[in-house]
C-alpha cells in the first residue's frame, strides 16, 4: 500500500525588472535559476522572519522591488552626457566636442542629465533637449545648475529658460562617472520640476516674461565641493 | 481504522489586482507580483500520521505538489476527497495517494 499526503502549491516572484530575488522553502527543490531562484531549508518561524518559511497562516511582504539609488551604470567613454528617463534606461549623447570641455576636465567628471531643455543643436528623441550648459563638466569649486522642464533663450545677451510646458521625463539624474572603475555613481535624483522663482528676470517682453520653470537647486546652485561622493569599490 | 483528511493550506499572494489566484488566471500572470505557496493536506490513518507536503519555492516537496508551471489548477489545490487535499499556489497541489 502506498500513502502520501496532499501536495503543495507553487510559490512565485513576479517581475522581470525584478533580478535580484529568491524565494525560500522549507524542504523543496532548490532553482538557480534568475527567474525562478530558489533556497530549501530545514528551520521555519512562526513570525515573518527573512529567509524562514512562515509557520501556521500566510505572511507576504514586499521587502525591495527596485533599487534607486546605489545602482551603477557603465559609460564606455569618458565625459558622456546621458539622459535618464523614467524607465532607466540611458541615451548617450556623443555630439558634444569633448576638446570643448577639455578646459573643465578633472579625472572624475561630472555628467550633468537635463529634461525638455531647449538648446541650439542637441537634441534626442521624443520632443526632449538637452542642454550642456557650461557648467556640465563640474569641478571642485564650481557653480553647478540643473533645469528641468525649461526652455533655454538667450534675451539681450542673457541666458534665460522659458516655461515649454509639461516634463516629458519627471526624473532628472545627476551621476559623477569615475574613469578608473569605468563606473558612474548617482548623485542625486530628482522627480519633479518646481518653479524657481528666484530665476525670473523681467525684461519688459513677453519672451522675458516667461515663466521660468524647472529646479534650479539653491539660490545660487549649489557648491560641488559640497556634494560627498563615493564610490563603491 | 479511522481515517482523518485535510484539505491543503492556502496560499497568500499580491497581485496588482483583486481576488482569488484563480479568478485572477493565468491570463494574467504579469498582474501577480509573488505567491507563496500553502503546504498539503495532512492524513491521519488509525495510528499513523503523514505530514503534507511542504511548501514554497519554483515547486513543492514530493511527487503531487504543483511547480510554476503545471499542478492541479492555477491558484487552487486539488480538495481532499477520502485522502488529504492539496495546497493553494501558483498552481495548486494534488490531494493525497492511497493506492
């Protein structure tokens, strides 16, 4: 005679943006697999703990579904600008003469990303500019600004940005590139423009009038000594 | 000889839409963003007990517990009937053998 209980059902993690994942149970066959990576143990908890089968009723949590700001991109080239829009994904911009910003070039070069910028020859798909202003290629010491959502004019000789509407990519991202470790670490992220009033100039025209949109960071930007970077080695 | 049955744990999902696993279906599979699965039914027969199946992972323990792709149906064991059932999942667990 040959018994044997009831079997059991299939766990599953989701998501194909979801690499890093593992699911975990209690005497069952083990996956390597990405998709379907699976750990067997021989402990369970009565509570929730990580890498222990729940005793008793079901327990799910969603612990991490993507990483936001450790993630580390590789530029093959020095001094790359690269946009990053929402979906994480990275164009490069190769029209920019690196012999222009030679002058500015330290080893770690600062990569600047701008969204819906409005500029005199650069542009990438979707309707979306972007702009390299002077201070794209950052220093200790420098003044560095970001404007997301403007429109750059030039009026009576002076730089100014123009309100162009709505932000097609609401994510702006700023990455320091490190030639050595051909890596390039994220500064900071910022998901939405708010108007800097700060940054309005009156000029007595309707163009200067323009609202001036986007984020400027500080009163007068911000210190690029001031930012800790690291690097993970 | 008294014989006990059970029915198999369920299992506990999230999904970026309401219901039961197997009303949201297959079909819909990018909507579930994790199952955990339930273990299978115990069985107790006079004297003797067998534990169920053990749970989790790309599939069950033993030869009747469902894996991510085939098992008794999607989201749901098979109902313990004169033997101990199988548990909820992905795809559910089968009930018990007495042959």
């Amino acid at each position: 005679m040959s018994i044997e209980s009831g079997g059991a059902g299939s766990g599953y993690i989701g998501n194909t943006l979801v690499s890093n994942k593992k699911m975990v149970g209690y005497n069952v066959p083990t996956s390597e697999a990405e998709s379907t990576k699976t750990e067997s143990v021989n402990e369970a908890s009565e509570s929730p703990v990580s890498g222990k089968p729940k005793i008793g009723n079901g327990y799910a949590r969603i612990k991490f579904l993507r990483e936001l700001h450790t993630r580390q991109v590789v530029l093959p080239v020095d001094n790359q600008i690269v946009l990053a829009p929402s979906d994480g994904s990275f164009w490069t911009i190769s029209s920019i003469p690196v012999a222009q910003k030679e002058p500015y070039m330290y080893d770690d070069t600062c990569i600047i990303v701008t969204g819906q910028v409005n500029c005199t020859t650069l542009s990438v798909s979707n309707n979306v500019y972007t702009y390299p202003n002077r201070h794209s290629v950052a220093y200790n010491g420098s003044r560095y600004y970001l404007y997301l959502g403007g429109m750059k004019r030039v009026i009576n000789g002076k730089l100014k940005y123009k309100n162009t509407g709505g932000n097609e990519f609401p994510r702006l991202e700023l990455f320091v590139y490190n030639s050595q470790t051909d890596t390039a670490t994220r500064i900071f992220t910022i998901t939405d423009g708010t108007i800097s009033t700060d940054f309005i100039l009156q000029e007595g025209s309707i163009d200067a009038q323009a609202d001036y949109i986007g984020l400027r960071l500080g009163a007068d930007g911000f210190d690029f000594k001031d930012i800790e970077i690291t690097y993970d080695e | 000889m008294a014989t006990i049955t059970s029915n198999g744990g369920g299992a506990t999902h999230i999904a970026k839409r309401a219901g039961l696993l197997s009303s949201i279906g297959a079909s819909n599979l990018s909507d579930i963003l994790m199952v955990s699965g339930g273990g299978g039914g115990g069985l107790i027969i006079g004297e003797d007990t067998y534990a169920g199946k053990d749970a989790g992972g790309i599939s069950g323990s033993g030869n009747n517990s469902a894996n991510q792709t085939t098992g008794y149906a999607f989201g749901q064991g098979e109902s313990a009937d004169g033997i101990s059932g199988g548990g909820g999942g992905l795809y559910g667990g089968y009930k018990g053998v007495n042959s």
